[in-house]
C-alpha cells in the first residue's frame, strides 16, 4: 500500500514528459476561498515554510505538489551518494536544479507565477510541479488552487471570480480527484464556498474531506465541537480541525514544529474528546490513508485506461506510416494501394464499405436499372406526339396526290422523332456515371488509403491524373451513346422480327372500325356532314376581296374523318411497337456501352497511367514530401505511445496482493 502513491507521482511524472495529462490520476486538491488558512494548512503538512505570501491573492497558478518521504540524511549517507541535504525540493521547469533552501522555493514560485501571469494580479491554468523530499512528510500528491474572491481588487479583471471557479470546478471534476476543502472556524459552514464548489461536482460526499482551520480565532464563549462532530453539515470522509498559524507567529518566525506543539495543547485544553482526531499531524495521515485507499480503489480503471489508449495510439502510429527511405518503393507502393482500392470500390470488394448511402459500384448499378431505366419507362412513346402531327405527315408524304394508303415515310418521319427522345436520358447516364467515378477518387483518399494523406502532393497528383484519365474518356463514351441512338435512327427496320406487320394493323383497325359503324350507314351520314362543312379558311369570300390561300389559317383541331381516324390509329400503332423495341434495345446497350469505354477502360489502365504519369525520377522527392502536420503528429503520438508504455510497466509492477 505504502508504494501506490510514490507510484501516482512516477505516472504523473511520466506523463508531463509528453505534456499532455490524457490519464486523470489520483491527487488530492485543496479549495477554499481567500484566507481561509490553506496555505497554512499546506505549510503544516510539510514542516516548512515555502508558499508565497501577502494580501490578495497570492496563489495565482495551481501548484502540484508532491511530498516525498525519504530516509533521514544520516542513513542515506550510509548506503548512496545522494543529495547531501535533510529535506530539499525540485520544480519540473527547473532541470537537474536541486532547492535545498525552502525560502528560494518560496521565490522561484513567485517568479515562475509571474512568468506565466500579468502583474495585474490575473490567474493562469498552467500548473506548477513542486517535489519535497524529507523524511517528515508523509508520501502525497497534493493541488494547491487559488482561492476563491468574490471582488476584483486593483486592476484585476472583471470576471477573476469566474475564472478561479472555473479553474477549480476543471481540477475537482476529475472523479480521481479527493476534495479537500478547507473553511475557517470563525464563519458560518453553512455559506462556505469550499464546500458548495465541492458539493456539485462530489454531491454524495464520497470524495471530500472538510478541514476547519483557525480554531483558536472563534469568538469566547463558543466553540466548533458540533461542527467537528459532523452533526452540522456531514461530510462522508470527515471533518478535521487545525489550527493555523498566526501572523504574528509567521512575522516572528515561529518554527512549525513549536506551532504543531501548541496546537495540540489547545487541542487538548479545549477539545480533550476529540483531540486524537484532530491538528494538522492527524490530518497528514489522514490524507495519506484516504489517497491510498482512493488510488487502490482506481488503479485498475487506470489500468485498464493505459492499456486501451496503448492500443489507439499504436494504431494512430501505424496510420502515419514510418518516414519515408526507399522513394520509388513507396510510391510504387502507394499508387498501386489506390489502383486496387479503386477498382475494388467499383467491384464491392473494398475493405470500407460505406453504410451511409450507395457507392462505387453498388450507385453505378443503380445509375442504370433505377436512375436510366425508370427515366426511360416514363417516356410515353406517343408523348408530344398529337393527331394532327400524324395527319400532317401523313400530307406531306403524299405530295399533291391524296393518298389511298397511309405511306411509310410518314411512319419513318414520326418514329425517329420518338427515338430522337431517347437521346437526352442516354448522355445523362453517362453524365451520372462519370459523376461516381470522380467520387470514387475521393472515397479511397478518406478511408482506403491512409497513408496516401501523409503525402498532400502526391495526393494531388494522383486526383489529377485519375480525373484527366476520366475527362479523356468521356467524350469518346459520349460519342459512342449518341452513336447507337444514331444507329437506331439510320435504319427503321420495320422486318424486325418484333415489330408487327403494317398490313395486319391496318386490317386489325378496319375491322375494329366497322364493327364501330352500324352497316355503313353512320359513314355515310359523316361524309355528307362533311361535305357540307367548308373547310376553315376556303368560306366563300366577299365581293371584290382578294383571296391569298398561303394566308388562310391551318385548323387546330377539328372532326376527324373515319378514314383519318383509321389512319391516325394504324401510325400510333405501328410508332408505339416500334418505339418500344428500340426502347429495349437502348435500355440494355448504353450500360453495356458505358461500361466497356469508360468504367472496365478505367479499371484496366488506372495503375498503367498512374505509374506512367508520376513514377519520374525527378519528381519522386518532390510527391514524397510530408505535411509538416504529420510529420510533427506522428512524434507527438511515438512519444505518447512510450509515455503510455512506461506508465504499463510502472502499473504492472504493483502486485494485486499489495492492494488489499
């Protein structure tokens, strides 16, 4: 039990190596507010005066303060060439520099506070570490925070209540931590700041021990035996009177141990009952007792802790890679890592698997079945299409001559102006799927490719080289899409072994026609209908006014004849049927299209053309120059990563039966 604590301060120690406290350990912090006695209380665990002090506030940094017991001067001698002094102190930011005078620690304090703070009596959160050897301590880790003001003194900044607070809810939050607040006897325990600070953080009171200091300072006639006794205010660890030091002990020197003489004889004079329990020797052991319990309590947590950040920061150092030796290797290395990782996204075989949303291959597939072919389904074959379109065709494939039979040419006409609509959805396919290969690059630099990010030139390069390759074959996929529309468009095969026969149409219309008509009767009445109906635009024209037949306005719609309405219903048919198969067919040749000259294209000369455009003598230093962030990363994790190693081995050698 007796080395856990010596064992805290080697890991602390260890830790601010690297600078950084990524382990909340186990220490004991001292609260309370401005000349409550915590300095003197400090002081009283030591044995020696060492801590600033004057009016205001004078602890302006925390001060971590690590007590050490070693064997007297005479016995060291005997067994080790040491320091040659009975009690001395050493200060982190002080290397190989040993204070055997206690009244130069006092004045290295002060200056090391003022390095950090403004002469305008501000705070700073930057720690000071502070290590006293004697062999009168007890073995502790101890905190001393500034205390707590309620009012800007001098030039002091507005909020200074605020940020001592702050500063002291940020160290007493670490649930390692054990709480020691310190109140004056002589004010109401019910308004101290000590404890209402400590209660939000510690609100059952496991981590808190009360100190009442200034005992001797109450007004006559009363006493603080109830407060003591816990009958006030409980406090779970207990509560532990003292009494300090007067300022006129302090201004006469009075040494610590004639003070610690006279504090047990007032304790003994006024509170005899609980005298045993009570001063400031009483409350080091105490201290020393709840740490050790406190880190026993702790350590395997802290175990566990090193052991899982040993884990995450070997993985951090495996993910910057070592230092680059052999160019070519590498980057042979790396650009072949993205080739692989870039197909394999396409082919669904990739190690990181997006879960968010579809990529890679998984999108190209639903670029082409959901995206393209639903787009294509949509497409009314007859759609923009309306009966006088067809009729006018129909006119204008016959020329002067009414026509008997409803002339191909006008069916060839209007089915390419369908097909034509098949074109604008097929370049759009195209477009979707050079789209997710650009996405593609970006993917395998974020997540497949960890090592390709130490190197942001290289990066770069590889973007570019991967998107020139993409540009240089979509216009040639763009050409080769619109060619199979334009095939589609050269030759109307209406001998295609689909397509319906224009014959059997047209006889399926006649017989759906006269089975419409009652006997012909009905037909005839049209045609007599009709004839007495002008055509719009030929009326008889007024006397004297001439006639220009260009002027005269084309019908938008009117009552077709039956035999208009037969022809117009033979034509939708036969576009419709048409229409369809050529559906079919560009449905199923554009993916195939784009993946041969542009996906499978890509696929096969990626690596080819990466290692053609960047494996240049010349260049390769140039691409293989790390950010100055990873390089700089990957120290602070290597050091870290020792740091965590070492805090192992210190755990590792406390054996689980010296705990209980």
């Amino acid at each position: 039990m007796e080395t856990l604590i010596p064992t805290i301060n080697r890991l602390q120690e260890v830790f601010l190596t690297v600078g950084a406290e990524i382990i909340q350990l186990p220490q004991i912090v001292v609260v309370g507010s401005q000349s409550s006695g915590k300095s003197s209380v400090l002081e009283s665990l030591v044995g020696r005066d060492f801590l600033p002090r004057g009016s205001g506030i004078v602890t302006r940094r925390p001060l971590v303060l690590q007590l050490v017991n070693v064997a007297p001067l005479k016995e060291r001698l005997k067994t080790e060439s040491g320091v040659k002094a009975e009690e001395w102190g050493t200060f982190l930011h002080c290397k190989n520099q040993i204070f055997t005078d206690f009244q130069e620690i006092r004045r290295e304090i002060e200056a090391e506070t003022e390095r950090s703070t403004s002469e305008n009596k501000g705070i700073s959160p930057e720690p000071i570490y502070l290590k006293i050897f004697s062999p009168k301590v007890l073995n502790l880790t101890l905190v001393d925070l500034p205390g707590i003001t309620k009012v800007p003194v001098g030039d002091q900044p507005e909020d200074i209540e605020a940020q001592v607070q702050e500063m002291i809810l940020s160290f007493i939050s670490n649930p390692n931590s054990l709480i020691l607040a310190v109140s004056p006897a002589n004010s109401d325990l019910a308004t101290s700041d000590a404890l209402k600070l400590a209660r939000e953080v510690d609100p059952d009171g496991r981590r808190t021990l009360l100190v009442v200091s200034k005992l001797d300072l109450m007004d006559a006639g009363t006493d603080a035996l109830e407060v003591l006794l816990g009958r006030v205010i409980p406090v779970r660890l207990g509560i532990i009177g003292v009494v300090n030091r007067s300022q006129h002990d302090i201004n006469t020197q009075k040494s610590l141990e004639d003070s610690m003489k006279d504090e047990q004889a007032f304790l003994q004079r006024h509170y005899p009952s609980i005298a045993s329990r009570a001063g400031s020797r009483y409350l080091a052991k105490t201290l020393s007792r709840l740490l050790m319990h406190h880190i026993r309590d702790c350590l395997p947590e802290l175990k566990t802790r090193v052991t899982v950040l040993s884990a995450q920061y070997q993985a951090r150092l495996n993910g910057y890679g070592q230092p680059v030796e052999d160019h070519s290797a590498t980057l042979l290395q790396i650009v072949t890592k993205f080739a692989s990782d870039y197909c394999n996204t396409i082919e669904g075989t990739a190690r990181y698997i997006q879960t968010s949303e579809l990529c890679g291959g998984a999108r190209i597939c639903y670029i082409f079945h959901e995206t393209f072919g639903r787009t294509l389904q949509s497409i009314d074959p007859l759609g923009g299409l309306t009966e006088l379109d067809i009729l006018t065709a129909i006119r204008n494939a016959t020329g002067p001559r009414p026509a008997l039979f409803v002339p191909e040419v006008s069916f060839e006409l209007l089915v390419k102006r369908q097909i034509k609509r098949l074109e604008e959805p097929s370049m759009r396919c195209v477009e979707l799927v050079h789209e997710e290969l650009q996405r593609i690059i970006q993917h395998c630099s974020s997540f497949s490719t960890q090592e390709l990010l130490r190197f942001p030139k290289l990066h770069d390069s590889i973007v570019e080289v991967v998107t020139g390759l993409l540009r240089k074959r979509l216009p040639i996929t763009n050409e080769m899409v619109h060619n199979l529309v334009s095939i589609e468009l050269a030759y109307i095969n209406t001998k295609h072994p689909d397509f319906t026969d224009a014959a059997q149409v047209s006889a399926s219309v006649n017989s759906q026609q006269a089975e419409a008509l009652d006997g012909g009767k009905r037909w005839k009445n049209e045609k007599v209908a009709e004839e007495r109906i002008p055509t719009a635009g030929f009326g008889s024209p007024s006397k004297g006014q001439a006639i220009n037949l260009l002027d005269t306005a084309v019908p938008v719609s009117r009552k077709l004849s039956a035999k208009e309405q037969r022809d117009c219903e033979v034509i939708q048919r036969l576009i419709k049927c048409y229409f369809l198969i050529v559906r079919k067919s560009i449905q199923d040749s554009v993916p195939k299209t784009v993946m041969h000259f542009l996906v499978n294209f890509v696929k096969e000369h990626l690596q080819s053309e990466l290692v053609g455009q960047l494996y240049k003598q010349p260049l390769l230093q140039e691409l293989l120059i790390e950010s100055q962030d990873t390089a700089q990363q990957r120290t602070e994790v290597a050091q870290m990563l020792e740091a965590l190693k070492k805090a192992n081995n210190i755990i590792s050698e406390i054996r689980e039966t010296h705990l209980w």
